[in-house]
C-alpha cells in the first residue's frame, strides 16, 4: 500500500501522520502510533476490549519469522479485508485501535522516581584511587630471558 492509498484509506477517520517504518509505514494519530502498513497487510492495534472483534471477523495477529522462531505480536491485528470497501467502519475501527493503543500507552508510564536523601556525615563524592604504574613495553621478565638463551 502506498501512502496516497493509505490517506484516501484513513480520510472518514481523520488526518493521520504516515512515517516509513519497518518495510512498510506507521500510521499515527494525535502522536499515537496505532497502525502498520506492511506488505503482509494492515494491522491495527488491539487489546482485550478489542481483540474478541478482530477474532469474530476471522482476522489473526501480526506476526513475522526470525531464523529461529515465528514471533506472534498479539497487540496488532490484521483488518478484515471488507474494511477496505466501506470507509465510515473502517474509521470505527480505526478509533477502536487509537483507544487500544491510548490505553497500553497509560499502562506503560513509568513510575514517579523517589528522592534519595544522603545521610549527612557521608562525602558527597568519593575520591578517586590513583591508577596503577604501567608495565614498561619491551623488557621481558628474567625467566622469559633464561628460558631464551637455553634455547
């Protein structure tokens, strides 16, 4: 799919930002990546309240082969191809996949760091250790000398 395809695709739904990624490009909305374009398809993004849906249509997971293993990545999912013909539900869709990927967004915040208090009768820094004298380049060690001249 081509980018021209991909903005006349997403037109019901609203403007998008189409960047290249990967083989294919990611579609975003409001600075939320929530869509891939791939030569495989197009994959939305999915999570519990969403997934029952994609599985009612017969789609499946993204997924893609290493050398070693077939990795499932179950938080995209194939859209069913009829979305293709009717714009107004692809764009129902397309609102469902910005609020799945909203909500990992919320659930992927990191924690607040907590301040930590030095107690006050610790330096604030430690002093370093002068580094240790370096072996001169050349001179080989007595045993190496005898085990050379017996030779």
């Amino acid at each position: 799919m081509d980018r021209e395809f991909l903005i006349d695709l997403f037109a019901d739904f609203g403007p998008v930002a189409i960047r290249k990624m990967f083989s294919g490009y990611g579609i975003s909305a409001d600075g939320i990546n929530f869509a891939l374009s791939l030569r495989a398809g197009l994959f939305f993004r999915a999570d519990e309240m969403t997934i029952p849906d994609y599985e009612a249509e017969g789609s499946k997971p993204f997924q893609y082969s290493t050398r070693a293993k077939t990795v499932l990545v179950n938080s995209y999912w194939e859209l069913p191809a009829r979305l293709f013909d009717d714009s107004a539900e692809l764009a129902q869709w397309a609102r469902a996949a910005l609020a799945a990927a909203q909500r990992a967004k919320v659930k992927k915040r990191p924690k607040a760091k907590k301040a930590v208090k030095k107690p006050a009768n610790q330096p604030a820094k430690k002093v370093a250790k002068p580094a240790k004298a370096a072996k001169k380049v050349g001179k080989k060690s007595p045993a190496r000398e005898r085990a050379t001249r017996r030779a």
